[in-house]
C-alpha cells in the first residue's frame, strides 16, 4: 500500500505563510547604545508582570535582545526597575472544602451585633455616675462651641 502524501507539508510547500517582521523600537529610534539608566525604553519590553519580552514580541534581533536584556538585569541590580511587579487580582471565587463559598461568612456570621446593648460589668447606674456623665456631656458641648 502507497502512502499517503501528508495535507500539512503539501499545503506548506504551495502557499508559504507570509509575514512582515515586526520593527524593533530601537531601529525606529535609531537608539545606538542601550542604557540602563534609560528606564523609559527598558520598560517597553518588559511586560506587565517585570518579565522581559522574547524576541519575537519585541522584534529586535539577536544582538539587540541581548543588549537590552542585561541593560534590564542591571538596571534591576541598581533598583531602577522591579524585578517582578505585583498584580491585583480578585479573589477567586468557588467552594472551599467545607461546601461554604470562599471569603464569604457563614450563615451563623452574619448576624448584626452592632445592635445588641452592651453591659459594662453589670454595675447599676447610681446618682453618681449620671451627674460624671451629666458633667462630661456639658465639658463636651462647651468645647465644640468654642
């Protein structure tokens, strides 16, 4: 039995992809000498995460790529760029273990205390202790006028 020319490699052969290369930055500035103090140009390919960019994102050549790449390393080691930046992310949200769903509180937690009369030490107020906070309340009401 013959076998069968494969769908892929003939299909290649007849229709080549065709692409424009990407310009790099760098040509189109006609940047001679990458600096690592230039942070401005070093932030272009990094991504948003710190991660330098391939290659074929950034379209510079081998050449270029390396260059930039330790113009980035030392510029981390000086602390003018981060080595990995920190992204906000929500939280995610499903099922813990207990069936419960995540960062939310149970049923049982979610009752409003805020409402329940607070008892300090079960004293009985006396005549005392309503003209202390008689004087206070007065004390309080005189400095806000003021």
């Amino acid at each position: 039995m013959a076998k069968k020319p494969q769908r892929g490699a003939r299909n290649r052969d007849a229709n080549p992809r065709k692409f424009k290369k990407k310009t790099s930055p760098l040509v189109i500035e006609k940047v001679e000498y990458v600096d690592y103090k230039d942070v401005d140009l070093l932030t272009r390919f990094m991504s948003d995460r710190g991660k330098i960019r391939g290659q074929r994102l950034s379209g510079n050549d081998l050449q270029q790529q390396r260059e930039v790449a330790n113009a980035i390393k030392i510029a981390r080691e000086m602390g003018l760029l981060p080595y990995a930046r920190r992204v906000a992310s929500t939280g995610r949200q499903g099922r813990g273990r207990d069936g419960d769903r995540r960062g939310r509180p149970s049923d049982v937690d979610t009752r409003d205390t805020s409402s329940a009369p607070v008892e300090e030490n079960n004293i009985e107020s006396t005549d005392e202790t309503v003209d202390d906070q008689a004087e206070v309340a007065a004390v309080a009401t005189e400095s806000e006028e003021v």
